[in-house]
C-alpha cells in the first residue's frame, strides 16, 4: 500500500478517541478481515504465540527461575505454538530457565 493510500485510509477513518470513531475503525477492520480469512488466521496465530510467550515467562518469574538475554530472545524469536507449549510445560518442574527451554 502506497503512503499516499495509507494516509487517505487513516484520514478517512478518523483518528482520537472519539467512540463514533472508534465503532467505524472496527465495522471497517471486521469487514476487512472477513474478506481475508487468511489474515484473519496470521492474527489470531499472532496472538496465541504472544500468550504463549507470556504464560513461559510467567511461569519462569513465579519459579524464580531467572532468563538470560538469550534465553529471552529464544522465547522472543520462536514463532512454532508446539515448541513454547513444550518449554511451558517443561518450565513447570525444570530446575533451571535454560532446562526448560532445551
């Protein structure tokens, strides 16, 4: 999408806080979204990698178990559901942050 297009769209939706604003910003982002279910799906997946993500840090904070730079980049860096919910459960009893992510 050209800038040009880009801005006209973000002109045309309105910006602030505006509740009339905000109901057109969502009838827009939902139509928009039901024509593309494909997009639709890189989101929700999106949002279970980031809740993934979360849940392991949790878990890791409320064991104590502390993250290394890297570590936390892992964690940051995967983008496979399957591999976090693995180090999540492992997070759960491993004695140490790196145990949980092997």
């Amino acid at each position: 999408m050209s800038t040009t297009v880009r801005e006209e769209l973000l002109w045309w939706v309105g910006k602030g806080e505006d509740p009339e604003v905000k109901a057109r910003e969502r009838e827009i982002l939902q139509a928009l979204l039901g024509a593309n279910p494909d997009v639709q799906q890189k989101l929700v997946e999106r949002g279970r990698l980031s809740e993934a993500r979360t849940a392991l840090r949790s878990v890791l904070a409320q064991r104590q178990l502390a993250l290394r730079p890297e570590e936390d980049a892992r964690i940051e860096g995967c983008t496979e559901l399957e591999v976090l919910e693995r180090w999540l459960e492992r997070a759960v009893t491993a004695m140490t942050a790196a145990e949980a992510l092997t």
